[in-house]
C-alpha cells in the first residue's frame, strides 16, 4: 500500500500540476462554483474532457502557482488571473473555443431546493392551482399571506404570490412552503465569470457579440471620430468626405454671390435665374425614374390604333390587270 501524501507533498504536486496546464493553455475560463456538488462537478469535466481541463483548489494554492510560474519562467501575463481569484472559484484550461466551451459548461445546471438561509439568486413565484394539501396546512399559507380557498378537499392558491425577492434571504416557512410544494425554484451551475485569452481578461458578454454588433459599435465608433474632426477642423479619413462638401458648399456659395464661375455653378445660377424650372425638374425625374416600360406600352397602343395598309388586292384591281 503506497503511503499517504503529506500537505507539503500535495501542494507541490499542485504546484506542477498548474504550472504545467499554465505551459500548455492559453485560454482559461474563471468559474463560479457555489453550491456546485461534486456530482455535477464530475459530469461537467466529463462533459470536457478531450480539449479542457477543470481544476479546483483554494485559492491561496492557485495564486501561489501562478506566481511561481511567473518567476520561473519570466512571463508575467498570467499575474493577471490572480486578481480574478476570489470567492469559491476554479479554472477551466481549453484549446478549443472559447463560446462552445462557455455554452457546454452552462448546460450542466441541475434544480436545487431553496434552503433556510441562502441567497435567492432569482425571484421565486408560486403559481395559482391546486396544490394537494389538505386543509390542515392552511397554516404555511396564512403565515407568507398567500390567498387560498378549499377546493374538493384540497388546498387551491387562487393568485400568483412572489415568495421570495431576488437578493433576499430564504426564511424558515419560505423553504417548508416549497418543500411541501415540490417546488425546486433555483438551478446551480459553474458560471463564467471572466475569460483569460493570452493575456487579455475579458467578460464572458464579449463571447456572445456577433459580427453584427462589432459593425454596429465600429460604425458608432467611426460617427463620433467624424464628429469631433468636424468640429474642430482636424482632417481625418472618417471626416475627410464631409470635410470636400462642406468646402464645395462654400466654394458654390461663392460663386453664386460673385461672378465667378465654374460648369457646376452655371447650372445653380441658371436655377436661381428662373426659379420655374426648379418644378421642370421636378416633374422630370419621377418620370425619368419611371423608366421607359409605360412608354414603350404607350407606342405599341398607339400601333394597335393605326389602320392598316392597304393593298392592290383590297382596292379590287390589280396593277397587271
């Protein structure tokens, strides 16, 4: 029988161990572990297991393996993961995708009952309906002041009732209350709480943006650069196309006042000369726009209108006669 490790030897097996997975990943995800039992814990790294790794341990250990890492090999990038270990959390090491891997671990959440004294993580309803009690457990009812009334022997709650707020504790009767009840009201699960991604740390939101978004904040992004250069005359690429109309603008405004002119403001003063052909053009481009199939409809209309020739042989001679 192999003999028992001591403390000092597990932790610097520990030591190695996260050193090692430090060498070889470059991707780790900061999970959450409250209330996740060891049950679940197994099913997730079975769920992981070909391109990630789950490792626990107290958080002390694991600041301490990382900085050891850091001196041994003068790569200082992952000193930023110590700030992040805080709380009952754990890490997860992967080489594959960082969303797929985000979304396998949120599939192994699993019901838990609202024990006396935790945290609501949620806010907790009772529906309206029947519950199956008999009347003798009015008692829990009356005591959270849930409407009721009898109904074939049985206890029925006749409005939807909030229980519990999100935030607040779980009191004694709460928890009895949905015990009797069958009700399993809040689900457990590691949850991602920061994403480590050679050398970045990154909220776990920033995995669920598409390229939609990233166009849509780069476009936002893009606006307010053109705005600023704008406003205080600075040339940029963003700015540099409203930056030519706004001078072709003036340099039109110019013209139109002075006798200085060019092809493009010919055309203005010449409009500005006889405002009535302002409504010419008007009506013209509607009609320009409606292309040429109503007029081609209008030609073969007016073809069918037109008599048709005649010839030797309709008049009633011919010309060899």
């Amino acid at each position: 029988m192999a003999p028992k490790p001591t403390k000092a030897e597990k932790k610097i097996a520990y030591d190695a161990k996260l050193c090692k997975l430090l060498e070889e990943y470059t991707q780790i995800l900061v999970v959450n572990a409250d209330n996740v039992g060891s049950n679940q814990l197994q099913n997730i790294r079975r769920g992981l297991r070909g391109d990630s790794i789950v490792l626990m341990g107290k958080n002390t250990m694991m600041k301490r393996s990382v900085r050891m890492h850091a001196e041994s090999t003068g790569n200082n990038v992952y000193l930023s993961l110590i700030p992040l270990l805080v709380g009952n959390v754990g890490l997860i090491f992967t080489k594959g995708d960082l969303k797929e891997v985000s979304e396998e671990v949120a599939k192994y959440k699993v019901g838990a009952p609202a024990r006396v004294g935790l945290v609501a993580p949620i806010d907790v309803v009772v529906p309206p309906g029947n519950t199956g009690l008999d009347p003798s457990q009015t008692s829990f009812f009356q005591v959270l002041n849930i409407p009721t009334k009898i109904n074939k022997g049985t206890v029925e709650i006749i409005t939807p009732v909030e229980l519990i707020k999100k935030g607040d504790k779980v009191g004694s009767s709460e928890a009895a209350l949905l015990s009797k009840l069958g009700i399993r009201p809040f689900s457990y699960g590691l949850v991602v709480l920061s994403v480590y991604d050679n050398g970045s740390v990154f909220s776990p939101e920033v995995l669920d943006l598409t390229e939609d978004d990233l166009v849509e904040k780069f476009a936002v992004g893009v606006s307010m650069v053109t705005a600023l250069s704008l406003a205080i005359s600075y040339p940029t690429l963003a700015a540099a196309p409203h930056m030519f109309i706004n001078a072709y603008k003036n340099v039109l405004a110019v013209a139109v006042e002075t006798d200085y002119s060019f092809p493009e403001a010919d055309k203005v003063k010449e409009y500005l000369k006889d405002p009535s052909k302002f409504a010419v053009a008007a009506v013209a481009a509607p009609a320009a726009a409606a292309g040429g199939a109503p007029a081609a409809a209008a030609k073969e209309e007016e073809k069918k209108e037109e008599p048709a020739e005649e010839s030797d042989d309709d008049m009633g001679f011919s010309l060899f006669d």
